[in-house]
C-alpha cells in the first residue's frame, strides 16, 4: 500500500516514498523480470570510488620524445609550407 504523507512546506498530501518504500518497490519490479532481461540490466560490481589512472611523467616524456623523433625536422623556418 502507497502511503501517503503530508507536505509541510506545501500543506497538502503527496507521495513522499522512503529509501525502504522504493527499495521494496525496485525489488517487485525486479521479481518479474527474465534472465536475459536481468543479464541485460547486470553491471557487475560497483567501485566505492573512482580513482583517476596513475601516470608517470617519466613515462609521458618518453611517449613525447618517440612522437617527435618520428617526425622529420622542418627544413628552414623560411622553408616552404608544403613541406610542413
């Protein structure tokens, strides 16, 4: 049964679920799903955070440095702007 509750700030009644009304509400609807629907909706497990990746800046300058040893040096700074 949908309990309804009264608004104070509005003075009137409207449906203020709890975090148990929707959980109980979340696991009904979920009873009727099928295996491949729940398959679908499966994400794994969940982080309790998010950690940004770890770089070495050593490890960047060298990725930098091998970028730019394969790029043939421009001829001039006059040079023509085909060939850069």
């Amino acid at each position: 049964m949908i309990e309804m509750r009264k608004n104070r700030a509005l003075g009137c009644r409207v449906y203020e679920p709890t975090p148990k009304d929707i959980r109980r509400a979340c696991e009904e609807i979920q009873t009727r799903w099928s295996p491949r629907e729940r398959a679908k909706r499966d994400r794994g497990p969940r982080a309790t955070w998010w950690t940004p990746p770890m770089i070495r800046l050593s490890d960047l300058v060298e990725a930098l440095n091998g970028e730019w040893a394969d790029r043939p040096p421009y001829a001039s700074a006059a040079g023509n702007e085909a060939d850069r």
